[in-house]
C-alpha cells in the first residue's frame, strides 16, 4: 500500500457512495461487501497481492446490481468495473491503478466468464465467490430465492437425480448450477483451502435436508456430492 494512501478517507468515501446507491437484492448489500473485503484482505495477505487494487476493487465490486434474474446480468461487473474507474478517477485515485483494478472488478463476476489475469484479480474473485458458500452462502441463497419467489426444492426431484438442474425452479437447484462448482473455480491457493472447507458444509447442509425429505435418499450418490 502507498505510505501516503489514506485508508479511513477511501473507507468513508466507498461506503458513503454505496450507501447512497439503491441496492435491488438483500444478498448483495453493504454486510456483503464488507465480508469480501474482509476476506480480499485475508488472501491478499497470503498471496502477496497489491492492496491499493485489492481494496477498491473489493469494495465496489457490485456497485451496479442487476437483478438475478435479468438477462443483463452477465454485463454487471463490466457496468460496475465502469462506474468505480468514474468514481476513483474523479475523486483522485492513483491513476496508475485505474487499469488493474477496473480488471479486477469485471472478472470478479461468475456470469461475466472473463479470467482474471493479475494476483489481484484472482484475489478479488476468490473474496468474492468465498461469500458465496458456507453458512453464510446457504443463507444467501435462500435469501435471494424468497425474493425471487422460488420454491425451496422440486418435490418430484428435489436434487436434481433425473434431471438437469434449473435454478429458476427451486433455490436448491442453485446449489448444482453454481453453488458446488465454485470450490472448483478458486484462483489462489489459499481460496482453494477455504472454499473446499465451506463447500464441505454445503454439503452436510444438502444431506441433512435430503434425511428430513427421503431417509432413504442417503443410500444414493446425488448429483455434487462426493462418494
């Protein structure tokens, strides 16, 4: 970090432009953000990554949120990594950062599909995708399937044994489209360890669900779950 980069004011100023922009989804708000910097900060340590482009990029990673289900979701982090350049710029952030951390904004995102090409991107993304599993990934998906109004699980197939899985059909099926991939995706080493603790407990999450609904269904090997 540069000796003369003031971290309070940055901190005070991220938080008081996310704050004063509308947030669509409760999964993505401010207590979101804060555990990805929380988290970009633990990596970044680890891995050696520059905290003058983690930090800003993992504060306005999703500062434009589209909707889960809009067909212009996989453009959000292009939108996002355009406003937050706007913002670093205009409020005089080192400029020879402008590059790396607009990157890593645009390659935090799964739907976006862009590699992250720096430390500090496979950092961000990590942070990101982190939040995602775990306790605190099982609550954020049931959190966004009550707003989109999803059931829980499909009764005749409530994990996905016969068919593909389709996240416009239940909250669980989310689990199979994305959620149990992601320990797969990780980008760090230190990621990899984490992500692969968290997706253990998403697991164990989906066993004792399928032992409530079907005690029998524990006698099969389901889709994502390992043998």
């Amino acid at each position: 970090m540069k000796a003369d980069l003031d971290l309070d004011r940055w901190r005070e100023l991220f938080e008081r432009f996310l704050r004063d922009r509308e947030q669509i989804d409760p999964a993505h708000g401010m207590d979101h953000v804060k555990r990805v910097v929380a988290n970009a900060l633990q990596l970044a340590e680890v891995e050696g990554a520059r905290l003058e482009v983690v930090l800003p990029a993992a504060w306005l990673h999703d500062c434009v949120v589209v909707p889960k289900d809009s067909a212009d979701r996989s453009r959000a982090s292009r939108a996002a990594a355009r406003t937050a350049r706007r913002l670093l710029d205009s409020s005089g952030y080192d400029p020879g950062c402008l590059d790396e951390i607009e990157h890593a904004i645009e390659a935090h995102s799964f739907s976006a599909g862009i590699a992250p090409r720096t430390i500090e991107a496979k950092v961000v993304q990590d942070a990101d995708r982190l939040d995602s599993l775990g306790a605190i990934g099982v609550s954020r998906c049931l959190m966004l399937g009550s707003r989109l109004d999803r059931p829980l699980y499909d009764a005749e197939d409530p994990f996905c044994e016969t068919r593909a899985p389709d996240d416009s059909v239940s909250t669980i099926d989310h689990f199979y489209t994305k959620l149990l991939r992601l320990a797969g995706s990780m980008q760090t080493e230190a990621g990899k360890r984490e992500a692969a603790r968290r997706t253990e407990f998403m697991v164990a999450y989906l066993k004792e669900l399928a032992l409530e609904l079907d005690s029998d269904i524990l006698t099969r090997v389901l889709p994502g779950w390992p043998d």
